[in-house]
C-alpha cells in the first residue's frame, strides 16, 4: 500500500523583479518534490536555490535521509559562497516532500511553505521560519497585521549562511485525494490562504490549478517570484497519466511548462544572462544526472 504524485509545476518572474531566483525539483517518478527561494545580488541567489536543489536531489537519490540531505545542501551553498567572492552572502530556503510508502517526509528551511489539502481543507503543514511568524508566535503581531508589515520577507533561516542549519523535519500521511502545494513566499504574500484552498479546491486540473495559484499572484501585484509545485495523491497502483507532467526528457518539460507560462504561448526558453556560465554548467551536470531515467527530471526556468 502506497501513494505516489502527479505533478505540476511553475515558476515565474512575476511583474517587478529582473530575474527569477527560485529554484524547483520534481524528480524520481516522481516522488521527491521541492522548492527553493535564493537571496543574494547579481545572480548568487540563483545560484544558491539551483545549487540546493541539485544538491538535494544527488544525496536523496544517495539514499540518503531528508534532513542530512538538506544539510549537504547547505555545506554546498556556504561553500560556494566562500569559494566565490561574487556569490558570498547568498542565501536560499528549501522546502522538500519526500514520498516513502503512504507518507510524505518534508524537510524545511526558511519562509517557502507546504500545504496539504484534503477533504477540502487547507492546512499549512510548514512553520515559516521568519520574523513576522516569530512575531505572530509570541503575539505581537496579528496574522492581518503581518500580512503588511514591512518584515514580512525577512527570514530567520536559510541555507549556505552558516555552517550548520537546524532542518525541520516532519511526517504526514497522505490519501488518495489529497493535493499537496509547494510554494515560495511570492505566492504567499500576495495571495491569502482562504484565495489559496479555494483556486485549489475548485481547479481539480492540477495543470490548471498552478496557473491560476501564479495568476493569482501576478494580479496581485506579483512584486515578487513566483513558484507553485502542485501534487495530487493517487494510489500507487493508479496508471501513469499521458500528459505533459510526465514527460520523457529534461528538455520537453522545459519547453511544456515554458509554453505554459509565456504570454504569448511561445516556446521559448529565455535566461537572462550567465556571464561566467557556472550556472549553466550546473543545470546541465544536473540535467545529466537525472534525464536518463522516464519521468525523471529536473527544471528551473527563467522569464525575462
Ligand atoms: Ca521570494
């Protein structure tokens, strides 16, 4: 007895930043999901959440545990960041799903969320580790309150700043039925959970759902990136769909969801400048690593 997911997945500039500095992970069948939200100027923080990302991905598929896996990301970025004086001080959080039988691991570092819906109900599994959240615990702040309050994108947590990172570790049961959201703070500060249960509640299209969750970001103001990894829970027995969330290759996925998520429909993949191409040497050891298997792949994508 067991579960397993079917996956969409986006991200997006959204309407004010240059770049987009998150970072997302849909591998292993899949059964590994994760989002990742870099901080850091001239492109360490894409640095950072790719890095992560990858990082992650290489220790799971080591077998190793959510949480050591998400300390090796963090001894990845802190070394990065030492070993490049461009990239020091970049930062990222990284929120993981790691499906094992009937239950889902998470792993959880920073102000990204996961939420799990199921029998209609949102509920927000992850802790945000950040200031306005401290701030709500100890009640100086009311959740209304936070939802202005000028700290709201400071986080007390991150990975690739110090050289140990406390990981949050939990475990949830999951059922045929659920839907499971993965999501960074561009999605959360621009749109409330009740408008968040609600597009996922109503839009049973998961494809469907991921755009409207960065829709609904975007026609908030969308001044931050936004990234959305929707899940639905199905038997493990279930047969794989024949849609685009399944793809064979690395590079389809990347032209679907790019398709998907461009103005105009056009499939094109656009990055907004890699000068010393570090990252792109990245996202192809990455691309390597995890495109030979079916259904197997990882993806960041940028909008310009
Ligand atoms: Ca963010």
């Amino acid at each position: 007895m067991g579960v397993r997911l079917l996956v969409a997945s986006r991200s997006d500039v959204g309407r004010v930043r240059a770049g987009n500095e998150d970072a997302l992970l849909v591998a292993d069948d899949p059964r590994l999901v994760a989002v990742a939200d870099g901080m850091g100027g001239h492109q360490a923080g894409e640095v950072a959440s790719a890095t992560a990302v990858a990082t992650l991905l290489e220790r799971v598929q080591h077998g190793e545990p959510i949480d050591t896996a998400i300390s090796a990301a963090n001894d990845a970025v802190v070394t990065q960041s030492q070993d490049d004086e461009s990239l020091r001080g970049m930062g990222t959080t990284l929120t993981a799903g790691m499906v094992d039988g009937s239950s889902l691991r998470i792993g959880h570092v920073g102000d990204s969320r996961a939420y799990l819906l199921h029998g209609g109900e949102l509920r927000q599994l992850t802790t945000d580790h950040s200031v306005v959240a401290e701030l709500i615990a100890a009640g100086e702040l009311t959740e209304e309150q936070a939802l202005v309050d000028p700290r709201r994108s400071m986080i007390t947590r991150a990975l690739g700043i110090e050289a140990s990172v406390a990981v949050d570790v939990l475990t949830v049961e999951l059922e045929p039925g659920d839907r499971l959201l993965l999501c960074s703070d561009g999605l959360t500060t621009m749109v409330r959970d009740d408008a968040i249960a609600e597009i996922l509640a109503a839009e049973r299209d998961r494809e469907r759902a991921a755009d409207a969750l960065v829709d609904a970001a975007n026609a908030a103001g969308g001044a931050d990136n936004v990234t959305v990894v929707v899940a639905d829970v199905v038997d493990v027995d279930a047969p794989f769909e024949d849609t685009m969330e399944t793809p064979a290759v690395a590079g389809e996925v990347v032209a679907a969801s790019t398709a998907a998520a461009t103005d105009d429909g056009a499939p094109t993949v656009t990055d907004d400048g890699d000068p010393d191409g570090a990252l792109e040497a990245l996202r192809d050891a990455v691309d390597a690593e995890v495109s030979a298997p079916r259904r197997r792949w990882w993806q960041r994508r940028k909008r310009s």
